[in-house]
C-alpha cells in the first residue's frame, strides 16, 4: 500500500498530512469506463473509474442540473438537511491499483455540537461529491510523489483536439 494515513476519526487530534491540492482536469471515455486527470498545475495523474460517475462529474463540471436529482446530489441534499456539509476529499492510498480516500463531513447544527466525520470512500464517489459542493479535493502528497506524472499523455490528447470532458 502506498501511504500509510490513518487517522480515524478526522478531528482536532488527528496528525494531518502533507497534502497536494488537485482538480479533475480531463475526463475521458475509454472501453472500460472513464479516465479521471487529476492535476495541481504541475503534474497530472490518472485513474480509471466507471462510465456512470464519469458521466456525473462531467456534468457537474459543465455546471448541468439534471432533471431530478443523481445520486451524489441526494448525498448532499440529504447532508444539508442535518446541518452538515462536505470539507474536503482526500485520496489516501493505492494498494493493487485501487485507490482508496476519504472523505471529511463538517456537521453542526441546533441539536449537537460542531463534529467533524472521515467516512472511507471511493475516489471518484469523492470527487462527484466535492465538485458538486464545491469542497476541494486532495492526494496525500507521499502517494502523489509516487505516481507517475501524466502531464505529456494529457497535452498528447490535447494537441490531437481530443475532447476532455466538462468543458475543461
């Protein structure tokens, strides 16, 4: 596994690692399902996730509003109803080419006080999330120093005019 954060528990007591700031900035369909860019200006890395989720935060990064809700705008409709909202995601780990995150739920309403959740989840589960609430979007920076940096494939693509999902 590369990384080894655990924190359980995101909380004052919690030592916080050093982390690189991302954005999704090219998705792409591909046979399989989808591949997600993820970059910090600097470097770019991808993953692969499925067509749906893809197709979700593709849309949302377009700035599209469905008919009725999608999943991921049920998660935070449902959150924003107990008062609580989403403060960022991180990617955590990669293990056999899984990647694994977390993602960290602020909540304070009239009932209890200010409490902060780190619920495991996948990344692109993660980054539907956090684009659709606007929270950003994080790679533990020992795992992003261990991924290959994908930026020349990307400008590849760009060069040949190659469309790369929402508007980006």
């Amino acid at each position: 596994m590369i990384s080894s954060w655990k924190c359980g528990g995101f909380d004052d007591k919690c030592d916080v690692p050093d982390l690189v700031r991302v954005e999704p900035i090219a998705l792409l369909p591909t046979p399989a399902g989808c591949a997600v860019f993820l970059g910090d200006g600097k470097k770019s890395i991808v993953f692969y996730i499925d067509l749906a989720i893809g197709a979700s935060i593709n849309a949302a990064l377009a700035g599209e509003t469905p008919p009725r809700p999608l999943t991921h705008d049920l998660y935070l409709f449902t959150l924003e109803a107990f008062g609580a909202k989403v403060s960022r995601a991180i990617i955590v780990a990669l293990e056999k080419e899984i990647y694994f995150a977390r993602l960290i739920i602020e909540a304070e309403n009239e009932i209890m006080e200010r409490k902060i959740v780190e619920l495991d989840a996948r990344p692109s589960d993660c980054i539907a999330i956090a684009v659709r609430s606007g929270a950003p979007v994080f790679v533990v920076r020992d795992l992003w120093e261990s991924l290959d940096d994908m930026s020349s494939v990307l400008q590849d693509m760009k060069d040949k005019g190659m469309d790369l999902g929402g508007g980006l």
